[in-house]
C-alpha cells in the first residue's frame, strides 16, 4: 500500500533560492517512492534577505499559502493509508510555517520535522515542536542539542543525495578542481593564485551557484551534477571554523555530491564520531598537509595519479550507494516512525540494489562491508528539557 507523503518546503516548480535545489532533488526521489503531496511555502517566509517579510505583502502571501496548502491536504488525505506530513527546515521561518496547517495538524498519520541547516531549537517555540512526532537533524552535534532541549525524540540521519538517478561514471573530467560553495579561505586564496596562471596547464572551476541569475531548481541541480562529473577533483571542507556552524564538525552536501559524481575527495573530513560510518572507507576523502607549501604539490601528485582518480571514482560511487542514497535514508526514517516502507520505496529499493550488484561486476569490486546499514544505535528520545 501507497502512503501518502506531503512535503511541505519551498515551491520547486518556479525559481527560488538557490538552495531550493536540494529540495528538488529530494522531492524527485519522494515522488518515486511515494505518493508525493507537494505543499508550498511563500519565499519570503525564508530568504534572510528579504526585509519585507513581515510586511503585509508578506503576510498575504503566508495567509494565501496557509489557504492553499490546507484546500491540498483536505482534498489529498486518505484515510485508508498512513498520511505523513515533513515539514522541510532550512530557516527558522520555515519551521514556523508548519503552522500554516494548524486548523488540520492533527489529520496527519505521522509529523516530521527535517533540519537541513543550523537551526537552533532554541530558536523555536517549544509548543510548535513537540507537535511534531520526530525531529530529523543533519549534524550529530547539533541533533545532540536538539535532545537536550526538546522533548520530540530526534534521529541524526547525515545528509544524502539521489545517487541512483544521478550517478555519474564516466572517466573524462576536463576539469581538474572544482570548487563549489563554502571553502577553507587560506587554502583556497594560495590555490586560486598557484592556478591562475595558465601556464600551470590544470584547470581549477569556481563554480558559481547563481553567474546568471536565477533558475528553476532542477536546472540548478542537474547543471551542478553535470559539471561535477566532469571534474576530477573536489573540495570538501568540515565546516566547524565557519560562523554559522558554531564549532559544529558536519558532513555538507558536497561530499555525496562530489562522491555520486565520482569526484576524488580532497579537504578535511568531518571530526564527529557519529559520522565515521558514513566515509569510513579508503581515501573517501583525501586531507590535505598541515603546511601550506606542501598543498600545491600535493594537489599535483594527485592529479598526476590517474590510476588513484580512477580508483576512487569507482570506490566512491559504490560507497554514496550502498550508504547514502535519500532511499535507504528514507526507509531507516519510516523504521524509526514505526512504518512500513511503501510499495514504491521497496521498488526503489531493489532497483538500488540492482544497480549496486551491476556496478560491482563490471568494475571488478567487491563490498568493503557486508549489508551496510545506517547504525540504529544514533536514534535516541530526548531525554532532558531545559
């Protein structure tokens, strides 16, 4: 049986921020495997950068969003299946905007609450999270957090990507190093310069998010994608130093980003231990040396390695398989709801592991674990509130 899945984010059908890109693609994995209920939030319910948000232009369209999205659940619900409810978490605001269903909260089989991004529970009232059944959190630090100061069960489940649809194998890259978002200022301000230089023969791509504007989601997501597999190298950064991470040691997107596009890894890997699971196999990410005046060299010695890029670009998307693909992500989040994955997820599910089986005969590998599943032991209740 079908469940019903409405997922309550940004609108991915028009342009938006360009973050609403992973939004897409996890839509495009929920639509395969469920019976996918988009529901939309106003844009300016989220973007920092719009001042009028509390305006009355702002508060129209949160009135008219809230009125839409409920006529959507009302006409949607079905009482012969599980109707479960996420509400998408990238901003505060868009937490808050779980109260756009409040006249019908209750209708819902099963509430989620995914946090994509440093969101303080704090910064939250508590009355609106613990109407929630679970709270599904990216940064083992701060899903730590959450259950000191909640009293909503909350599973760390690390960030994921649609691998099956988006896996890219092939061994011409033109591009040498790509760089894509957030990045280590100091390294990247000495490599920039070393490759400014056209003599040096490599070609190092800033890729920039937004060069021309906006776009729909999709078109941002699959030309990232698509510019990532023709790259051999990527940057991946822990991003504790960063501001907005407060100290926290996470895994972004772009490590499965740069993983499914079959990127050899180079940067500084993530220090909490939750996450050792995740990237534990050989060179999934290759750190760079303390001292700065090794990094071009090192940079060279690993461009010049073609049997190491291939290697790894064979390893790395086996790995972003078998580990994290949003559907194994999404049965391990039905389990922890207490439901049974829906036909659709199971044929995705089996179409995953078609592709696992076919890819590790024709490359030659074999599994460095047996039957990998996320660790069950990194989903614990609350157990404090204050």
């Amino acid at each position: 049986m079908n469940m019903k899945w409405f997922h309550l984010s940004l609108d991915t059908s028009v342009p938006g921020p360009v973050w609403a890109s992973i939004f897409w693609q996890s839509r495009h994995v929920l639509h395969k495997a469920t019976d996918l209920v988009p529901l939309s939030m106003p844009v300016e319910m989220a973007d920092g950068r719009t001042r009028s948000r509390f305006s009355l232009r702002s508060r129209r369209a949160r009135r008219l969003a809230g009125r839409d999205a409920r006529r959507v659940v009302e006409e949607s619900l079905d009482p012969g299946r599980d109707n479960v409810l996420e509400v998408h978490g990238i901003s505060t605001a868009m937490v808050r905007g779980g109260s756009l269903l409040e006249p019908i909260w209750d209708r819902f089989s099963r509430r989620v609450l995914t946090i994509v991004d440093t969101i303080e529970p704090e910064h939250i009232p508590s009355s609106h999270i613990r109407r929630f059944d679970l709270v599904r959190c990216f940064c083992p630090a701060l899903a730590r957090r959450w259950r000191r100061r909640t009293d909503v069960p909350v599973l760390f489940q690390p960030t994921g990507i649609d691998a099956l649809d988006f896996l890219h194998r092939s061994d011409r890259r033109p591009i040498d190093m790509i760089v894509v978002g957030r990045r280590d200022p100091e390294f990247h301000e000495a490599v920039r310069r070393h490759y400014l230089n056209p003599e040096t023969g490599r070609l190092l791509l800033d890729f920039g998010t937004r060069p021309q504007g906006p776009r729909p989601p999709e078109d941002e997501w699959r030309l990232l994608m698509a510019t990532y597999a023709r790259s051999k190298i990527a940057f991946c950064f822990e991003p504790s130093a960063n501001l907005r991470f407060r100290g926290r040691s996470s895994m972004t997107h772009r490590w499965p980003q740069a993983w499914a596009a079959g990127c050899t890894v180079v940067g500084r890997r993530p220090t909490e231990p939750e996450l050792a699971p995740y990237l534990d196999w050989p060179e999934s990410t290759l750190e760079i040396p303390d001292d700065g005046a090794e990094w071009i060299p090192y940079l060279e010695s690993v461009l010049d390695d073609e049997e190491g890029l291939r290697r790894r670009r064979r390893r790395n998307t086996l790995e972003v398989l078998r580990r994290h693909d949003d559907r194994l992500r999404l049965r391990k989040l039905l389990d922890n709801l207490g439901l049974e994955p829906p036909e659709r997820l199971r044929a995705e599910l089996q179409r995953l592991e078609a592709t696992i089986v076919e890819f590790e005969q024709a490359q030659g590998l074999t599994p460095l674990t047996t039957d990998w599943e996320e660790p069950a032991s990194l989903v614990h209740p609350s157990t404090a509130n204050g």
